[in-house]
C-alpha cells in the first residue's frame, strides 16, 4: 500500500482526486509533484494591448522592464480556489492612468455555459431547432440564419449535465476544443456533416467554404445594379432566403428597366423580392438547385423578345451563367461576355472570407463571486454599475442586461489553451474582474490578501498550493 504521506488530495473541483507522487489529477491540470500539489500548467500574464506572456521557469528570466502597470496577470494558469469559500487565487493591485486598481485573478468552474458557433456560409447546414452531435451524441442545436452566417448553439448544462455521463463527456470535451480553437467534427440531424474551428474557414460536406455572401439576392442587386444597367435585359440572383430580380426590383425600375417578364418561382414579397424558390441545399445561393432555370416559372412573351440577356448568378457570384432567349424565348446558355464576367468577379470580391466564430458564454455566478467579495451580490451589482470590468484571459467580454454575470468573450481573443476541464463535467475558463481599489474596499473585498504584480511573478512557476490533504 501506498503511504498517505505520497498521496494529496486536490480540492479544485468536486472531484476531489487523491493524487500519487509524479500523477496528475484527472483534469492535468494539478499533480503532485514531491509529495506538494501544484498547479502544472504556467501562469499568463499579459501586456496590455499586446500578446499574452508565459511567466518564464524562473524570475532570473524575466526581463524587469517589462513589470509595469501595463502587464496583467490573467486568470490563464492562475488556478481556482473552487467552491470559493476562501479568496481568488490572485488578488492584484497595480496603478493604472494614475489609479489604484485591483484585479481578481481565478479559473471558474463553469457548467453553465456553451458555445455560440458563427459559420459563414450560404450553404444550408440543417433545419433550425435540429440537433447537433459529436461522435454520436447531442452536444447543442441549430439555432437562427443569420446575414450570410449560419449559428450553432453548443454545450449548456443541460448536455453537460442532465443526460447521460457519456453525453456529458463528449460535450465537455466538445465546448474545450472549440474554445481552445481545435477543429471539431459534428453532424446536424437532417443536414450536413461540418468541421468547425474558430478563425478557420468551415468545411460543410467535404467541402472548405471559400466566402460568405455580399447579401442577400435583394441586397445583391442593390449594390450591384447600376454596374449591370445597360450591359444585360434581366438578372436574377439565386438565394435561399431572399432571391432578387432586377427588372422589377426598385432598383431596376429606379434606372427606368423595362420589367423583362422573365418570372421566377417562390412566393413574391414586394417588387423584384421573392422568397421559397427552391428548398433548402447545397446549390445555387443556399437552395437545393443545381439547374438556375429551375426556378423560372414562366417567360411573358407581351414583355420578353428574342435575344434578350440574362444573367442569372449566386450572392457569392460562385454560380453563375450567362443565357439569351431564342425565338421560342427560351434561354439559351451562351459564354458569358467578358464585362460581365468581370461584374461577376465584383461580387466575389466583395464577398468577406469564410470563417468560424466561436464565442464562449458562461454565467459567473454561485460561489465564484464568493472568491471576490463576503457579499457577492455588491459584485454582481458592482458589474452592472460599470464599476468592475470582467476579462476572461485578459480579453474584453460583453455582459449581457439583466440579472447575474453572464458574459460572452471570442475565444480568438484569448490566449491559446485557454480553457480546460474538470471532469464533473465542466469547463474551466479564466476570469478576471478589475476594479479601483475603492471600489474593491466598498464591496467589501479582501483587502489584505492584495498583493503586486512583482509579487506575483517572483513566485515559482506552475504555482504552489499549501492545502490540507
């Protein structure tokens, strides 16, 4: 048997691990090294306005000039003092512009919390509201369609926490590879099989999207119609939501069009603006058709004639074909004329990148406030005064109104391997609240346990922790 004295207990989350000499617990994140445990990943301070900063192995290492007001310890590495019944692992006074501030330092333990997917693409990944998986369980949904994005909601206690263990794990080490900005495989019930990672552009069916929209097929024709006025008859701009027709749009009859009688299928909405042309899929702008004749209802003969142009295009100009009417008025595909495919090139060039946002959303409330203040509430209440600004890993958060301390950060704005685990399952992610040191004093928080930030950095790296085994 194992002596007592080589063990020691973790009491970072509830788990409570009872850690051999040379283990780690099982989030890797606390392990017992020579019979003390510590803290294994390094603490990250960080320049203000410039890039996060490992603390070195040793305080010899450190160049000195650098300890100013300006660097700021974040709560990357700093550890957590979970359930908060005792202070934040840091609590640091600096001057700032002239004022005495403090900054709390911790890792939360976070189960109420997920990820906001931004995926920019005109392509259709799944119906609203269809479920989400990752290696065979629900770990978040689909939520709205945005302005040439697509928005996933993924993690939530209730993955983390009200299924199964299995689904449970796999969403916890869904949400920590998104947030530390690894690629994840998921598949949406009735949609597509993505690949997502935050900053990279999304992969939808095994194929790396390349740009999001300008707009929608209205918005389209809106820029782009004085550019086409007196170069084609007709042109019409396939899209999912909003497909546009330019002779009879407000834009086409601004530049006095003649209305072309070339009429497109879908339910009309106001001039030139029709919606539910085609179902939802993998072609032309979002639809489900690979023909853009498709979607053409009828052809006037009292207003089209023969030889009339008609570009019909993408809201990524990545589809797009040049036709015109015959004798019998019908369209004809002939090779795209040179300015027009120039006018095409336009619409790609305005096209933003297509990219995966990942933002990171978590309520800061339960006894994390408790690490900060005896009376939590007058640091919730301190929040939505704009007296404390809250960090997570140094970047700046948005609060959202209302009651408690849920926040939202972007995950690329963090330092990397920001995020980690314990295995209840919850994510651990930094958090930073800072303060005057007024203030700090008038919510009643623990005064006597600030220290500086050279305080801070002379400690040993990977941190010790003195705890009762």
């Amino acid at each position: 048997m194992l002596d007592d004295q080589e063990i020691v207990r973790c009491d970072a989350c509830p788990v409570l691990c009872r850690i051999r000499k040379g283990k780690s617990g099982a989030c890797d994140r606390y392990g017992n090294i020579e019979g003390k445990l510590t803290r294994l990943d390094p603490l990250v301070v960080m320049e203000r306005g410039g890039a996060a900063v490992p603390l070195p192995e040793s305080p010899d290492q450190w160049d000195g000039e650098l300890l100013a007001s300006s660097i700021m310890v974040t709560g990357v590495g700093s550890g957590t003092t979970y359930p908060d019944y005792k202070p934040a692992p840091f609590i640091v006074g600096a001057e700032i512009n002239g004022a005495d501030t403090v900054t709390v330092v911790s890792e939360g333990v976070f189960s109420y919390c997920g990820a906001k997917v931004k995926i920019d693409t005109d392509r259709y990944v799944g119906p609203e509201t269809a479920p989400v998986y990752a290696k065979g369980e629900q770990v978040g949904h689909v939520t709205t369609a945005e302005y040439g994005s697509q928005m996933l909601s993924i993690g939530g206690v209730r993955h983390l926490t009200g299924g199964s263990k299995k689904e449970g794990r796999i969403t916890c080490d869904t949400l920590l590879s998104l947030c530390n900005r690894e690629a994840v495989e998921l598949t949406v019930e009735g949609g597509a099989e993505l690949v997502v990672q935050a900053g990279e552009p999304p992969v939808i069916d095994g194929t790396r999207e390349e740009r999001m929209r300008v707009g929608c097929g209205s918005a389209t024709i809106g820029i782009f119609a004085p550019q086409w006025h007196g170069k084609v008859d007709e042109v019409i701009v396939v899209d999912d939501h909003i497909t546009g027709v330019l002779s009879e749009h407000q834009a086409g009859q601004f530049l006095e069009m003649p209305v072309s009688g070339i009429r497109v299928r879908g339910r009309r909405s106001t001039p030139g603006r029709y919606f539910q042309v085609a179902d939802h899929g993998a072609g032309w702008g979002g639809t489900n058709v690979t023909n853009p004749l498709d979607i053409i209802d009828r052809i006037e003969p009292d207003k089209a004639f023969p030889g009339m142009r008609l570009l019909m295009v993408s809201t990524t100009g990545q589809d797009s074909a040049w036709f015109v009417l015959d004798e019998n008025l019908n369209p004809v595909q002939q090779e795209m004329p040179e300015e027009i495919s120039l006018a095409v090139e336009r619409i790609a060039e305005n096209c933003e990148p297509a990219l995966c946002s990942v933002l990171f959303m978590a309520g800061a409330g339960g006894s994390l406030r408790a690490g900060v203040t005896e009376n939590p509430v007058r640091l919730t209440r301190s929040v939505k005064d704009h007296l404390t600004n809250v960090t997570c890993g140094g970047a700046e958060t948005f609060i959202w109104p209302g009651g408690g301390i849920t926040f939202m950060v972007d995950v690329l704005k963090m330092p990397e391997n920001s995020f980690g685990y314990v295995p209840t399952p919850a994510i651990v992610a930094p958090i930073e609240f800072t303060m005057t040191k007024l203030n700090f004093q008038a919510l009643g928080g623990y005064s006597n346990r600030i220290v500086t930030v050279d305080e801070v950095l002379s400690r040993e790296a990977g941190r010790l922790e003195k705890r009762e085994t």
